[in-house]
C-alpha cells in the first residue's frame, strides 16, 4: 500500500511564493521519477515539473526560472518551490510517483492535490 499526502497549498498574492510537499509512504521499493502536475476547471492536467532517482530535472516552458522541484531520498519526499506565482498558476497541483514496489514492476500513483490560489 503506497499513499502520497500533498501539503503546502494555500492563497497567496501575485509574485509570492509557496512550498509544496508530497511525501510518499508504504512498502516502496525504490522511486524510479516523482513529479508535479496541475489542473485547472475546464483544462488537461499538465504536467508542471519531475524528477527521475538520478536527479534530471524537467520543467514546463511556463513555470522554467520560477519553479524548482527538489527531493528528499531519506523521506520519500518530493518538494515544488514556486517563485514569483501569477494568477495563471491557479490550480489543483498533483503529486505523482513512479514506484518500484517489487522485483520487476513498477506502479504510478496519484496523490489528492491541493490547492493553489494566487489572486490579490
């Protein structure tokens, strides 16, 4: 059983910034990529930024110089630093996990999302 909790979301002004976690707990074997997705009422989830376990980095042409997602590997835990947010940022975020959880399978799951508001 692998769960992954977001937390950090929340409303904040133009050109604020906000920190999101997603931590992923259970029996993992190992986290082959963790990423960040977004949606917004009436759009496709998009993907916002990800990280593979060697570290590459890649980001939507939107969020590049003002997102950064960074990992912890002790705590299973993925964070998306989010610089300079516009109102266009405004959306659910998503946390997601590609997980090893046995010799030779690999599983993708989801976490509930949260929250992000950015309006004056």
């Amino acid at each position: 059983q692998v769960q992954l909790v977001e937390s950090g979301g929340g409303l904040v002004q133009p050109g604020g910034s906000l920190r999101l976690s997603c931590a992923a707990s259970g029996s993992i074997f190992s986290i082959y990529a963790m990423a960040w997705y977004r949606q917004t009422p009436g759009k496709q989830r998009e993907l916002v930024a990800a990280i593979t376990r060697g570290g590459t980095t890649n980001y939507a042409d939107s969020v590049k110089g003002r997102f950064t997602i960074s990992r912890d590997n002790a705590k299973n835990t993925v964070y998306l630093q989010m610089n300079s947010l516009k109102p266009e940022d405004t959306a659910v975020y998503y946390c997601n996990g590609v997980f090893r959880i046995d010799s030779d399978s690999y599983n993708n799951y989801w976490g509930q999302g949260t929250q992000v508001t950015v309006s004056s």
